[in-house]
C-alpha cells in the first residue's frame, strides 16, 4: 500500500512539474489568431498577389492584378492599387487607384509587384501592361492632401525592356531599380533616375541573353535587394545553361549579384546554379540579408520531395564564392509545398513565409522558421488555409513593429477574388 501511494505521490509530482514547464514555456500554450481583413469583390480588385508595404502610421497598402475598371485589352479588367485603415480592431478597405482602359495607353495597366514608399509618403510601382506599347509602365502615385491620390508615369517601357514584374527599390540617392521579364534577351536589371525638370532617365544595367544563357534569365522576384557596399542581388526564375529549346532556356534558375564599376557599367556574377535536384528549381521570391552577411530565399519546385521547393541559405566564402545550405525541404503535405514568395526575419532572427499549395486542405500554409542552438531549424506551421477564399497565397509575410504578421491570398478565381490576413503570434 505504501509502495502505491508513493507511486501516485511521484507520478502526482511529476505531473505538477510538466504542468508548470509547459506554462513556463514560451509559446507553449500560445496560438497564433488568424484574422481576415478584407475580402476583395472583384469591382475593388482581385489577386492582390505581391507583398503588401506600411506606412508609419500602420496602415497597409498594396496593388491587385486584377479587377476594378474593366474594358483594358489585354485581361478585360485594368487592376488596383489599395489601403487598409485600421479601426480598432476592423479594419476599412480603400481603392486609392483604378486603372483605367480610356488611360491604357498612358498610365499603364495591370499592376504584376508591390509598392515603395519614398520619405515624403508618395508610392512607386510598375504595371505589368498598358502604356503606349502595352509593355507597361513605372508610376508614382502621390497623396493629395485630400484622401485622393494622383498618378504619374515615370516610364513607359518598350520591345527593349519588356513586361516589368515585382516591385521597384530606392538606393540612398533617390535612384529606383527594377526588373522586367522580357526585352535585352530574356530581361533587365534597369536604373531610373530623376532629373531636375520632373522625368526620369531609364539605363539598363544588366540584360540577361537571349534564352538566359549561363547567367539566367527570366527575373521574375518579387524585389531585388541591395547590400551596404551597394551591390545588387536577384534571382531569375531559369537559365543557368548554355543553349535553349523551343520551350525556353537551359537551366533552372541562379542567384546572382551585380556589382558597379567606377565607369558607370556593372559586372554580374552567378553565386549558384540551381540544379532541380536538393538543391531546388526555379527561385520566384525575393532574396534576404541576415545580419553576418547570408543570403537566404526559396525556390518554387525542385527539392526532395516531388518538386515542392525549399528554404534554402548561401553562405559567402573566403573565395568570393557562396555554399547552399537547405534549411527546409517542403514535402507538399501538411508543411505545405511551392513557394512562391521569398522569406521575411523578424527581430529575434526567426524567418517567416508561405506556400501555395500543401497544408491541412492543400491551399498552402503560412509557417515560422526558428534557429536552434546545433545550427539547424526547427519548422512550424502558423496557418493552414482551409478554404478557398484562402487560396494560393503568393505575396509573402510583412510584421509590423508589434510582431503582427501580414499578407495576401489570392482566392480561387472565379467566387473568390483574394483576401487581406493578420497573424497575432
């Protein structure tokens, strides 16, 4: 009897000490609350696919392909640009902009990136078509004063720099730099820079070959990022390989830099040649910096597991030549699969992003990286997208100063046409 009771005293005892680790744990019992903040309708937008930008106020803006004024030639309806307010706890859904068909020609079409602000409060961003060509535009889109929003056309491209997508960076002197998808061979890294009289000058600094070459081709992220000595760093969805096919280039896609040179021209360099093995295919997000200089991103297919992409991390050698680490395979199971977006740090170095496909009910997830102590990464999943209107998230994540998480889905298509998320860790 005795013996007995001590068994219940010990096992009561060591259940007491679980209970108070697993609250003592951090996050152990907490659960990160998914809320949607907008539904588009299709006449305010649908597929706000690309990463959403905040202002210092903490309101959201972002563009949507499509949707919004119809009659544009090419997709029948011309896309958005739009706010969110928050009121607290709802949050208000403005359009600050309508492409328009009568205005194709002039102001672009087709919003296919995010947007920047400068710091005087005006945003910057492309158009995938429209404009005198209907090759797309570079605008700005500049407050009134009033609650409206004015839009100027910074550059109208043409058959030399073709379809623009992703968004535009600034460097520290005002100049913007950007990608297009097509024109110089299979894309270019393009420069513009402001003048005195209002207009801006486009250069070309880089033009990936014809059918992409050993150098890539087909840029397609969502930015491309600099580094403090000011170089640029990308990725191209394909090429890698000498030579192309009727489908396209050789190659599944590289990470590469262009570096400037005292005469004004720029050098690129390939860090890594994706080979569609381990190692991934086809990165389509933007890059990051970590702190010590790493690079990290995604690619969309490829991997171990049947072409559902990774995580992947380059590290800079003494050489000046960069190693691949795999921080994770996706399996295209509940971890989800095929990112699209690139990954975001928050401030205690955990990474954060989204897949399109995978999760519970195969509508992609929104996950959490965290660094462990032996070098590696432990893996979680914040939100598994359950229904459709929770569709294929393609922007990625962006935190606000309090750890909120946001972005974008893209819904199905047909009844749905895209939502706005938080994520409160």
């Amino acid at each position: 009897m005795s013996h007995n009771k001590s068994l219940w005293s010990l096992g009561a005892a060591l259940l007491v000490v679980v209970m108070v680790a697993l609250v003592l744990a951090p996050g152990a019992w907490a659960q990160s609350k998914y809320k949607t903040l907008h539904r588009f309708n299709g006449k305010d937008g649908q597929q706000p696919w690309f990463n959403l930008v905040l202002d210092s106020a903490g309101n959201l803006y972002g563009t949507a392909f499509l949707g919004g004024n119809t009659g544009c030639q090419q997709l029948g309806t011309c896309g958005t640009v739009f706010e969110l307010t928050p009121n607290g706890g709802t949050w208000t859904e403005q359009t600050i902009y309508r492409f328009t068909a009568r205005l194709e020609s002039t102001n672009g079409s087709n919003p296919r990136g995010g947007l920047t602000f400068d710091g005087a409060g005006n945003l910057y961003g492309m158009t995938n078509l429209g404009g005198p060509e209907n090759l797309g535009t570079a605008y700005e889109l500049t407050p009134d004063g009033k609650g409206g929003w004015t839009e100027s056309v910074l550059h109208n491209f043409t058959g030399q720099d073709a379809w623009p997508e992703g968004g535009l960076i600034f460097d520290a002197s005002g100049n913007l730099y950007g990608t297009t998808t097509w024109g110089c061979g299979m894309g270019c890294v393009f420069e513009l820079t402001p003048n005195s009289n209002g207009y801006w000058t486009e250069t070309i600094l880089y033009g990936f070959g014809c059918c992409g070459g050993p150098t890539g081709g087909y840029p397609v992220a969502t930015n491309l990022i600099f580094d403090a000595a000011g170089n640029i760093y990308g990725t191209t969805e394909f090429g890698g390989k000498s030579g192309c096919n009727p489908g396209g280039c050789y190659g599944l896609g590289v990470v590469y830099e262009l570096s400037p040179n005292v005469d004004g021209t720029w050098t690129q360099k390939v860090l890594h040649k994706f080979t569609g093995g381990k190692d991934g295919s086809s990165p389509t997000g933007a890059l990051v910096f970590d702190a010590a200089g790493n690079l990290y991103g995604t690619t969309n297919f490829g991997g171990k597991y049947n072409q559902n992409g990774n995580v992947f991390q380059l590290t800079p050698n003494a050489d000046g030549t960069w190693t691949e680490h795999v921080l994770h395979q996706f399996t295209g199971g509940k971890d989800g699969g095929v990112p699209f977006a690139g990954v975001t740090f928050d401030k205690a170095g955990n990474l954060y992003g989204t897949t399109t496909k995978g999760g519970a009910a195969g509508y992609g997830v929104v996950y959490k990286m965290t660094p462990n102590s032996n070098g590696g990464w432990s893996y979680r999943v914040l939100h598994a997208f359950v229904d459709k209107p929770g569709a294929n998230p393609l922007s990625g994540i962006i935190l606000d100063s309090a750890g909120n998480l946001y972005g974008t889905t893209g819904g199905d298509g047909t009844k749905t046409f895209g939502s706005v998320f938080e994520i409160t860790p």
